[in-house]
C-alpha cells in the first residue's frame, strides 16, 4: 500500500516536470463546454469515497473551481506562489528532514485540485505518509486528504470559530489569519457567489454551518487506498 502511494508521487513528480516545460497543460483532456459542475464531478466523487457528507464534497468542489477548475495537474508557479511555498517550506522543514526531496521540490508553488502548497499539504499526514513527494499534490488521493487536513485545521482557528460559515473556511484557504474578518468576507463574497452557481450551489448555501469533520486527513488516505 505504502509503495504504490509512492510510485504514484513519482508519477505526479513527472506530471510537475512536464508543467514546468509547459507541456502537461496541453496533454490534459479538454472540456471547452463542459460546465463547472462536470468538471468537478470527479472531486465530489472522491470525497464521497472518502467517506465524507455530500456537503463536504461540495465545499471541496467549490475550492476546487477557483484552484483548478477541476484539473489535478493545475500549476501555480507564479513568484508570489513560490514565495508562499519557500515560507511554508521553512515553517515545516524539520518534518521533512531525511526524506529525500530537494527544497525545490517544496517551493515551486502550488499545484493540484486545490491549489495546495507542498509542505503545508503533507504536514496535514501523518509520518507513514509525510515523506511522500511534495507534487504528490497532483495525486487526487493525496490531495484530498491533505484537503481535508487543512479545512479540519483551520476550523479549529479562532476567525473560523467567530464565523463558522462556509463562506469563511473558503475565505480562509488562501489567508487564515484573515478568518473571520468582516471586510475581507464582504470584498470576497461575490466571487465565492459566483464559484458557487458555477459548481450548482445557491448563493444561500455559502452562509450555512458546516458539519463537524472528524476525519484527519491520513485517516483520509487510508481509506481512499483501500477503495
């Protein structure tokens, strides 16, 4: 179990090298008239072979649109992005001691459904799974996981806890110091309106009360590999 989560990291390993030459984009399946919802069916599926509530997947579908539009191998190697990677990087780096992977594989940006940063992602695993490849992101198994892990996580900051909306967690994704602040939700609240109607959600649905997720993101992972 534990060697095919590797070889599947290394397969996305070559799907980030292909990105990077500008070359994976144009060998990825398009679906110029396909709608947000159907090109992120694949994310809802996932999550509910993972176990989790049909609101949940479609809070993960919802991240999914902005980050990626639905593609897994979506690439955000912008100097910003890589700047984020290099600090999130430098924040986890003593997990990551005697894996193996260059910092550059770390700090390129970030990438996959949900436009996670390598070492911010893996840090939501636990050791058996914390010395996977970090454009592991690009595998749909182990991006969901460390999806979970994070939106888990940040539900436990106190801006979530001052408003526990979907609208929040999303806000959240990209800047969690921000959780909970009135102006930031407000400035953003027309996008996530727009994501929403995009993956078929009403505009209602981003101000309700996200259930519980118990589920740690190995636990996650686990299950997927066993599907």
């Amino acid at each position: 179990m534990r060697t095919g989560l590797v070889a599947l990291g290394m397969a996305a390993g070559a799907v980030l090298v292909l990105a990077a030459a500008g070359e994976a984009q144009a060998a990825l399946p398009r679906l110029p008239n396909a709608d947000g919802k159907a090109r992120v069916a694949a994310v809802r599926g996932l999550a509910a072979e993972a176990g989790l509530s049909d609101a949940w997947g479609d809070f993960f579908a919802l991240v999914a649109w902005r980050e990626s539009k639905g593609n897994p191998s979506a690439v955000n190697d912008s100097i910003s992005e890589a700047e984020a990677a290099a600090t999130a990087f430098g924040r986890n780096q003593h997990r990551y001691a005697g894996c193996g992977h260059s910092d550059g594989d770390y700090t390129f940006g970030s990438g996959g459904w949900f436009g996670i940063l390598p070492a911010n992602g893996l840090a939501q695993l636990d050791e058996a799974f914390m010395c996977l490849p970090p454009a592991s992101v690009f595998e749909p198994r182990v991006a969901m996981a460390m999806a979970v892990g994070f939106a888990r996580g940040l539900m436990g900051w106190d801006g979530y806890q001052r408003v526990p909306t979907w609208l929040n967690l999303r806000a959240m994704w990209g800047k969690p110091g921000k959780g909970g602040d009135p102006e930031r939700l407000a400035a953003v609240r027309d996008k996530f309106t727009q994501d929403a109607a995009e993956v078929g959600l009403p505009a209602s649905w981003l101000d309700q009360r996200p259930p519980p997720l118990s589920t740690a993101g190995a636990e996650v992972l686990e299950r997927l590999q066993a599907v």
